[in-house]
C-alpha cells in the first residue's frame, strides 16, 4: 500500500458503457495525475491537477473527463471508449516538490470490448 | 517526439553482477531525472533521484549517473539480485511555473536477474 489508493484494479466495459475510476490519496499532496500506459509505451500524461484546479490537459480525447473535487480525491471518467483505450490507467501525486517524486497508485487495467 | 529514451527494452543480468540501465534526453530545460521500479500489478515506485546539478547519487546499491552534455543518464545496481527483476522508468522533470512539476518517462527497460 502506497499511500495512493485505485479502484476498481480491473475494469472491462463495453464501447456505449459509462464507467469511473477512482483515485484516493491520504498523503497531504497537493497535485494529483492520471497516466495512460499502453504495453511497450512510456507513460502518458493526461490530466494534472494542482490544488484541485487542473492545470494540464495533454490533448486527451474528451470520451475521459477528469474530477477533482478535493485535493484528495481524483476520478476520471469514461465514456464511449474505443478498444486502443484499453490500458493501465496510473493516478499518482506529489507534493509538488519533485524530489519527493510522485507517489503512484497500483492502477486500473482497463479492457474495452 | 520522445524525449526522454530508453532504447533497450530488457536486459538478463546474472545474480551478483553489475546491472547498467540506460536513459537518453533531448530535452536541455530538464534539471531533475529519477528512477522507478515497476513489479507487475503494481504501480511504478521510486528508486532515486538526481538533481542536474550533480553527476552522480548514491544510494546503497544504486546508483544514478547523469552526463548532462550527452544528456545520458544511468543507473547502476551492484550487486544485481533476482528480487530487482522488474521494469525500470527513466523520468525527467523540467521546472514549471504556475503548475504541478511534470515527470516526462521513458518506455523502460525489464530487467531480468538471473539466479
């Protein structure tokens, strides 16, 4: 346990589902991320949040939709999703202070069908 | 455009000898790297760090070496044990203001030691 909590760890929706992924932090952090990583890809930035205000969105199909309602909490949501969505969705967060590094969570693997 | 590479996908290193992991960066405006371990079905944790006003960091046995005008970076294990069998992410950060610092990774490397 890392500190940064994801749930569900497996995830399999169809392509007209709606479904959310949820992250939770209890480690006073004041940024949260998501990361996509696809097999034998680095991972990709999709959404950063800095004292709940998203501050980076990298060109991320708008099928994801970030919330952040707290600095603790951070849920992406997802909506007719296609099959090259299918992957580990990462949440992490940081105190800002990047020699502390982020602190990830375990991820959803997510499987579109 | 990558910019920050790692261009070998695995590596089978003997129990007891040196494991050398490599990163390349493009990007000159970096000035932190780090290092994380990802076992499967876990998410990435961090190893170590280097500031780019440093060469080298040490840390047990580990340790990060940044050259900053090949902009190349490795981590060094010594001695390899088969409990280090995972995939290491290179990361790079570049300071920027008025927003959460950002780690760019590479598409790292599976480690694999053998027994």
């Amino acid at each position: 346990e890392t500190g940064v909590t994801q749930t569900p760890r497996h995830l399999v929706m169809g392509m007209t589902n709606k479904k959310s992924l949820k992250c939770e932090q209890h480690l006073g952090h004041n940024a949260m991320y998501w990361y996509k990583q696809s097999a034998k890809k680095p991972l990709e930035l999709m959404f950063v949040y800095n004292f709940k205000e998203q501050t980076e969105n990298n060109s991320v199909p708008s099928r994801f939709s970030p919330e952040c309602p707290n600095s603790s909490h951070l849920f992406l949501h997802l909506h007719t999703l296609q099959p090259e969505d299918s992957a580990l969705y990462l949440c992490a967060s940081s105190q800002d202070r990047v020699n502390y590094g982020y602190t990830f969570g375990s991820g959803t693997r997510l499987t579109v069908v | 455009d990558q910019q920050v590479k790692q261009n070998s996908p695995s590596l089978s290193v003997q129990e007891g000898r040196i494991s050398i992991l490599n990163c390349d960066y493009t990007n000159s405006m970096f000035d932190y790297f780090l290092w994380y371990k990802k076992y499967p079905a876990e998410g990435p944790t961090f190893l170590i760090s280097i500031s780019s006003i440093k060469d080298k960091n040490e840390d047990g046995r580990f340790t990060v070496f940044l050259n900053k005008s090949a902009k190349h970076l490795s981590l060094h294990i010594v001695p390899s044990q088969p409990g280090d069998s995972a995939v290491y992410f290179c990361a790079a950060s570049a300071f920027s203001s008025g927003s959460a610092r950002q780690l760019t990774f590479g598409s790292g490397t599976q480690l694999t030691v053998l027994p």
